[in-house]
C-alpha cells in the first residue's frame, strides 16, 4: 500500500525541502542537492555552530529535533579494535548537525511554524 503514494510522499517531502533551504539559508547551512538529483529526504539536517542551543529553542516551541549521529563511527565502541585515523569533518559534523522534522504529512502551516522559529532563534 506504501508504494501507491511514494510518489506523491516523496514529492511532498521535496517541497518541505525546498521550503526549508529557501527559507533557512541564510541563517545556517541547509543541504544542497546537485541539479538532476531527486532526494527521498530520510533526514533533513542543518548545520549549526549553535546546535543544542538551537534544539533546546526549538524543543521550548514544541517542535521535535534529532542529532541522529552524536559520535563518529570511528569513535564508536564497536570499531575501537581498529586501526583508524583521526577523521575532523566526520568529527565536526557529528557536532554541529540538528535534524528537522521530515516526513509528508507535515502542513504548510507547520513548515512555516517551524521556520519562522528557526528565523527567530537567529533573530531574523
């Protein structure tokens, strides 16, 4: 039954996503996408120095973040018996991005709410 709207499910989502880029960029970094690329947009995660600062604001709004990856695969407990090198972006990554809500039931209204409040934080 899934596969009757995943059509329609994907392109709803890539609308929020254009919505949120158009509508954040210039206040963090939003993911790009190359031209001629379809996303299914699992994730949509910003980049922020003021990461927690940021999801504790918007937890305070009611809107639900995610830091999906807080430690690097390499510093995980699981791959500590291997040899590995230190990695800084996969570091630094881990760091600063803060996932926003994404899926296709979200409204107009609701992208809205949550970009304006992600403008806010930033005083725009």
């Amino acid at each position: 039954e899934k596969l009757v709207i995943y059509e329609d499910e994907i392109k709803r989502r890539n609308e929020i996503a254009t919505n949120y880029s158009g509508e954040l960029g210039d206040v963090c970094h939003v993911p790009i996408i190359p031209e001629g690329v379809t996303s299914v947009w699992a994730l949509y995660s910003i980049k922020t120095d003021r990461r927690d600062e940021l999801a504790t604001f918007l937890q305070s709004k009611g809107i639900p973040t995610g830091v999906y990856y807080p430690k690097p695969l390499h510093l995980q407990e699981a791959f500590a018996n291997l040899s590995h090198q230190e990695l800084p972006v996969s570091k630094r990554l881990s760091e600063i991005s803060l996932s926003l809500p994404m899926h296709p039931y979200l409204t107009d209204d609701q992208v809205e709410y949550i970009t304006s409040s992600v403008r806010t934080f930033y005083g725009r």
